[in-house]
C-alpha cells in the first residue's frame, strides 16, 4: 500500500510539472490564446491581423504577444 502522503506528495510533483510547462500569461495573452484556440477548434486560419482586430488590439501589440506565447508569429 502507498502511504497517502506519497501519494499527495507525487500530485504536486505532477501538478508543478503541467503548471512550469506552460508560459505565464496575463489576461490579455490568455484572451489571444483562446481566440487561437476558437479559430482552430473551427478549422478556421488564426492570422495576426484577425487575432488583433478580434481582441482590440493593435497588429504590433498582437504579434509581439505571439512571440511571448512561444514564437509562433
């Protein structure tokens, strides 16, 4: 039997490895990412000039956001 706290123990390792995984994103990234996300759950093309205007944002602002999220502009 595995002792409970191992067992707690080994779901925070888990835990901190999904979370590290992934870059840190203030609201505005996490508002981006989403409408990405959207766009490709529809098969649609998630082009920089769309994404900005989507969001209300401008084109400079969207792209460097992009590089933020991992250099996929």
């Amino acid at each position: 039997m595995i002792p409970q706290n191992a067992v707690e123990h080994g779901l925070d390792s888990l835990s901190h490895i999904f979370v590290d995984a992934f870059p840190k994103m203030d609201i505005t990234a996490q508002r981006l990412a989403r409408k990405i996300y959207q766009h490709l759950a529809k098969g649609e093309p998630s082009p920089v000039e769309s994404l900005a205007q989507d969001l209300a944002l401008p084109i400079e602002q969207a792209k460097q956001l992009l590089n933020q999220l991992g250099n996929i502009s």
